[in-house]
C-alpha cells in the first residue's frame, strides 16, 4: 500500500475535543480574552475545521470551557473535616482559596463578562460558586451554627474578588495574602 493509501491517524475525538477546550483556556490565561479559532486550534494541534466539528458555535466552546474550568476549580476543593482543630481549618480554607484562585485568575474576568449574555456560563458559575459556599459552609459548620451572614463574611473573604485586590491590585506577594487571609479568618471566627 502506497503512502497515498495509507489510511491518515486520526485523533481520538474526545481527546480532541478536551484538547481545543484546554487550549482555550491556555490562550486565555495567557491572557488573550478573545483567541481565532485558528490560534485555538493551533495550540490544540488541530485543524480550525475541528473547532467546528466539535462546537456549533463559539459560544458552545465557551460554554465547555467554562464547565472544564468549574471541573478543574471543584477538584481543587478539600473533604471538610470539622472536627479538626480551627487553626488548621483556616489554613486549608487559605490554601484552597489560593488553589483555587491560581485556576481562576486570568479566566474569570472573560468568565463573569461572559456570563452576562450566556446564561449556560452564568449558571455553571454560579453553581460552582455555590459548591464551594456550601464546601466552606462544612468546614466551619461548629462556628458557624445558624449565622448566614457569617457564612457570606467567610465566603467573601475567601473567594477570587479578595485575591485579586490583594495580590493583583495591592502587589501583595502569595505568603502575604494567606497571612492577610488567616488573619480575616481569625478576627471572624475565634470568638466562636
């Protein structure tokens, strides 16, 4: 068989698909917001033509991606152990937190404008914010008791808009956000 017979390799069609979604997010991250389709699929090493195999539309790429985005943020959750020591809860609540933010701080902001007129990525977001609400919610369960309020206080100071201020906006170095972190978390939580 000549090589102009030779059936060509083809790619594993999920493994394609998870390859033009993790090249996105690669694109973003790098802090383009708004990659061709060609520049997706040449990171992804595929042809443009597969983007559109894969995805109906643009925004059905940016939907997937946003629920690869919130799968990568979930996994970075911890098994809420509340009956560990407080001081050791506030430091996994920290470290999550910068976990967490590492995955979200370049695409969040493409994320939240998106989710203005894409009510999928609006609802994915949303729904992960609220995984990882009810995830803190565990951890601190003994301090928290009935107190909502206390639970948005926690929730807020922990989640990306507070990393950004402190790191990206502020210039604090990661040791001095987590210590800015623990702290917030001690002045709300020790006398409970």
């Amino acid at each position: 068989m000549s090589s102009g017979q030779q059936s060509r390799r083809r790619r594993d069609p999920a493994k394609t698909r998870l390859a033009i979604i993790d090249a996105l997010l690669a694109a973003i991250a790098d802090g383009d917001f708004a990659p061709t389709t060609r520049d997706v699929a040449a990171r992804a090493g595929a042809s443009e033509r597969s983007v559109f195999v894969h995805f109906a539309d643009r925004e059905a790429l940016l939907v997937a991606a946003v629920e690869r985005q919130s799968e990568l943020v979930e996994a970075c959750l911890i098994e809420p152990d509340p009956a560990r020591p407080l001081a050791e809860r506030i430091i996994s609540a920290v470290r999550q937190s910068a976990a967490i933010f590492d995955l979200q701080r370049t695409p969040r902001l493409p994320g939240l404008q998106e989710s203005r007129t894409v009510a999928a990525i609006d609802a994915r977001m949303r729904a992960t914010d609220h995984t990882i609400r009810a995830t803190l919610g565990r951890l601190f369960a003994p301090e928290l008791g009935t107190d909502p309020e206390l639970l948005d206080l926690l929730d807020g100071t922990l989640a990306w808009p507070m990393r950004h201020h402190l790191e990206d906006r502020r210039g604090l170095t990661r040791e001095q956000a987590d210590a800015t972190l623990v702290r917030a978390l001690d002045a709300l939580l020790a006398q409970r």
